[in-house]
C-alpha cells in the first residue's frame, strides 16, 4: 500500500446499495480515489486482502460476508481523504442494514364468482287411495231336504234271515240338509296408476356482480 493513500472496504446488502454508494462517492469529487466492487470470492478475495495489507481478522469477517452473499466496495484514496470516504461509506452501510417495520397492511381483496345448483321442490302429483262401497246383489238357489215318513201295505214273505233280523230291536235315523249362502271375497287388481318423473334440462344466465378493492398510494 502506498504511503500516502488508503483503502477502505465496506460490506453492503447487495449490489445495488454498493453502487449508490459509489455514485455518491464520484458525486464528493474525490481526488485521485480509486472506487471498485471487488469481484473475487474465497481464496481469491483472501489473498487480495492480505495483499492490501489488511490484518487476518479482518481479512475472515470480509471473506464471511462475501460468502453470504454481500457486495464488498473497496475504495483506495488519499490518506487525508480516508476518513471522509468512511463516513459516506458507512452511512450507506446502515442505511441498507435498516431493516423496514411493518406498521400497517392494506390488503387488497377480489371476489371469486361460482356457480352452484341446488334442489328445490315445484309442482308435483300425488295420488290418494279412497275406499268406496257399493251394494252387490246376486240370486242364488239354495236346496233343502227334509224327511219324511208314511205307511205303506205290504205283503211278502220273509226269509230265515230276514225274518230273524225282523224281530230284533233297531233304530233307523235319517237327516234332512239344506244349503246355506257364503259371501267369499276376493281382492283383484283391476288397474294400476303409475307416478313418472319426467327430466328435461333448460339454460339460464345469471348475472351478479364481483367486488374487488384496489389500493391508492399518497406520499403525504
């Protein structure tokens, strides 16, 4: 390093940052300043910092943050300048490291149109079953017997058998009948009535509205 000038590195958030800070750097007008990204990584970048005369710890904490993905600016100025140099640099530096509170959330918001189908009941049938009477007659002819008994003259001869069964003590029944009228019935189908549904499809359009908020921005 030459006697008279000196180097100063500062570590920024990304590279955008570094480079306002080197445009505010040429703004200063700085005299015979030399104001670069350093652009090597690793060993590389170690060795050129060693090589800038930059003692070993310092040269670990800038090898780190080029690691983690940080932009180093390396700016090599007059030594009477240095420390101006440091104070632009750093204000830079705390600027990008500030991080940005959230205080308040607008949320923007859109409604989402779909359609749905749904069941609902309209005109139907509905069939009832009423029982009704009316008088049935039909004639019907019902036999009846009844018995009787009469004397008649007679005048045969009996045989040995006959003649012995004669004098023996019998009774003799016979039953007169007569018919008697049953109502049977019988349940016949005769007709039948049958409930249909009928599916036909029809087209409708439906119209609505969908809501959506926007967000207006004013610097106050």
């Amino acid at each position: 390093m030459a006697a008279d000038t000196v180097t100063v590195i500062s570590s920024f958030q990304n590279r955008q940052q570094a480079e306002q800070a080197i445009e505010a750097l040429r703004n200063e007008d700085f005299a015979g300043a030399a104001i670069a990204i350093l652009q090597s990584t690793g060993d590389a970048l170690v060795n050129e910092l060693k090589a800038q005369g930059f003692g070993e710890e310092d040269v670990r904490l800038f090898a780190d943050e080029a690691k983690d993905g940080r932009t180093l600016l390396k700016a090599t100025v007059p030594d009477d300048q240095g420390e101006r140099v440091s104070d632009i640099l750093e204000r830079f530096e705390t600027e990008g490291d500030v991080e940005q509170a959230e205080v308040a959330v607008v949320p923007i918001v859109e409604e989402d149109v779909s359609i749905e189908k749904r069941k609902v009941g309209q005109r139907g049938v509905r069939a009832r079953t009423k029982v009704s009477e009316q008088p049935v007659e039909e004639r019907v002819t019902l036999r009846e017997e009844q018995v009787d008994a009469e004397r008649r003259p007679a005048d045969r001869p009996l045989g040995e058998e006959e003649a012995k069964a004669a004098f023996t003590d019998k009774t003799v029944e016979v039953m007169g009948s007569r018919e008697e009228a049953e109502i049977h019935k019988e349940a016949r189908v005769t007709g039948e009535v049958v409930l249909t549904r009928e599916v036909s499809e029809h087209e409708e359009t439906l119209s609505d509205t969908a809501r959506k908020t926007d967000v207006e921005v004013e610097k106050l």
